[in-house]
C-alpha cells in the first residue's frame, strides 16, 4: 500500500467510524463546507457534542475555496481542534458527489481521506466500472470510497436532476461486490437542496421508503448505507429569512424523525448542506436588517458561524445519535 496521504493532515478515513456507527445505533454527521466559518462552526460543535465527523467538499466548494487553500483549511481545522479544543474526535475529509476519476485521483493526492464517485446518472454497468477504477486507485492510500446507486431529484451545487429514481435492492449486491466499494449512497426519498417536495396546502411531506431501505440491508448485511439530501430545511431559519427580506416560501425537508429511524438502521452516514447555509444566512440578513450601518464582516460572519455550531450540536445530540461517541 502507498504512503497514506491524508495522515500528514491529521485525517482518519472512515472504515472505524462507520464500523463504530453501525454497532451502536448512530449516523457519522457528514457535513458540508465552504469557508472557514463554517469550518470553526462544524469542528466546534463536533469536538464539544464529542461527535465523530466527515467534512464534505464538493468539486464547487472545492473551486470556491481553492484545492491548495482547501488542504491546509483542513489541517489547521485539525490543529485547532486537538490544541485548541482539546479534542481528539475523529475527522475525515471527505469528496462529496465526484463525478470524475481524474476529480477523485486529484483529492485523494492532496490529502483527502475518503471520496465519492457519483456515477448513478450512467448507465449500471457505466457506474461499475468507473467506480471500481476509483476504487482501485484509492485503496493504494487506504482512501475509502462511496458509491452510488439510484439518483436524487433536486438541486444542491454541482448536483442536478429533474427526477428521483429509487434503488433497486436487486441490484445493490452485484454493484457492491463488482466496485468493491467502502458504503453505498442510496435513494429512498430524499432529495438536493431547500425545495425537497411540493407539497399542496395541508399535505404533510411523504414518508422515506423504508422498505427499500430494510430490503437493501437484507441483501447487503452489516453493509455502511449513506443517506443524501437529508437536510430538514429547519423552519425557525427559513421564517427568518423570509423575515429579514428572503424569500423562500415553500422550502421544506426531511422531518428529523425519520431520520433519527434510519440512523438507527443501516445509515451510518447522513449528509447535512442545506441546512447549514440556511442558518448562516438567516443569521446574516437578521444581522444586517436590525444593523443596516454594519459592514465588519465579523459582526455577521461571527453570529452566524455560533448559530450554525449550535444547530450542529442539535443534530448530533437529537438527529443523529452521534453525540457522545468519539
């Protein structure tokens, strides 16, 4: 095996934290960034809720922040955290929704510890070959790395699709078994982005298919399942904008109940984005709304990143089940 690449970063990749997971009953929080406030905010509440973590980039996020910035972002947020904090909580840093070898190839090399080849959008013999030959690649490194099968409707970053298609559980065994992947992400109901279902005056949201779930962990036993699309879309955060000048109407979410369910199952990975860029800017339009002379960055940048790691330590604590398991 090559040298592990993401260690000199401080980095674990995630086969002892879904192992961890699966026995007792939890889902690892993998959380989405972009910029170092967001950053502070994970890291924090993680190390105080004493959660395991994934931070989660996406090829945009990865753009935004630069790839060189990107790496030591996340060896400084490993150094706070253990200097800092006092925390020795585990932390992997992980690709979210990689679409190319050459993408996965290029984080694995700058010290990411785990990846995701998303090839659901290709045909399935398409998707197993490209994600067995990240597969192949990454595991020189002890990176590990997720796949995917069915697709999620909706719009988050780089991630765009009119339609879901659930997973057939018929053919998660020969996916798994042909790629030699690390944890599957699958589709059950969730979906991209703040706008998750439409939903007519006095209907409540649709139930996760459970069934599908509870049919793939038959086939798949002790198998680590990954759940996308999975934020709540926290209505506190979304009155807020709306109050402050948003406009976001008819946003709603996953209700958190099922999702506590499913962490108790197979799910041993739930990935939040949405709803942390609510609570930043519902806290930054409520900032600059009752201060309209402000522009120190710091005055609204610094209350959201609290507001954001206050959520986080929420979803550990009541969501997740995480809390209290690193």
């Amino acid at each position: 095996m090559a040298k592990r690449l993401f260690e000199e970063l401080g980095l674990v990749n995630t086969r002892e934290m879904f192992k961890k997971a699966m026995a007792g009953k939890y889902a690892v929080p993998a959380y989405n960034f972009n910029n170092m406030e967001q950053l502070q905010a994970i890291i924090g509440g993680c190390a105080e809720s004493r959660s395991p973590v994934i931070l989660q980039v996406s090829s945009g996020a990865r753009k935004y922040a630069n790839q060189i910035m990107l790496r030591h972002m996340a060896k400084g947020a490993i150094e706070m955290c253990r200097e800092d904090l006092g925390s020795s909580i585990p932390v992997a840093l992980h690709l979210d929704h990689g679409d190319t070898f050459e993408l996965c190839q290029s984080c694995i090399e700058s010290g990411f510890s785990s990846v995701m080849i998303d090839g659901s959008h290709h045909p399935f013999e398409k998707n197993i070959e490209l994600t067995r030959q990240v597969v192949e690649y990454a595991h020189k490194y002890d990176v590990t790395v997720e796949g995917e099968l069915g697709v999620l409707a909706g719009i988050e970053d780089d991630v765009q699709a009119e339609h879901s298609n659930y997973t057939d559980p018929n053919e998660v065994e020969d996916f798994v078994k042909k790629t030699g992947v690390d944890s599957l992400a699958i589709s059950i109901g969730t979906s991209h982005g703040a706008y998750k279902f439409k939903l007519k005056p006095g209907e409540s949201v649709p139930p996760l298919r459970f069934d599908i779930l509870e049919e793939v962990e038959k086939r798949l036993p002790g198998f680590p399942i990954v759940l996308h699309g999975a934020s709540s879309v926290v209505q506190e955060y979304v009155a807020m904008i709306n109050k402050y000048g948003g406009k976001m109407g008819d946003a709603v979410g996953v209700p958190e109940d099922q999702l506590r369910r499913a962490a108790g199952s197979a799910v041993c990975k739930i990935n939040i984005d949405s709803d942390g860029r609510l609570v930043v800017t519902a806290i930054i339009r409520k900032v600059l709304a009752e201060n309209p002379s402000e522009f120190d960055p710091r005055k609204y940048m610094g209350p959201a990143r609290d507001e954001l790691k206050k959520m986080i330590i929420a979803k550990n604590t009541n969501v997740l089940g995480s809390a209290g398991n690193a």
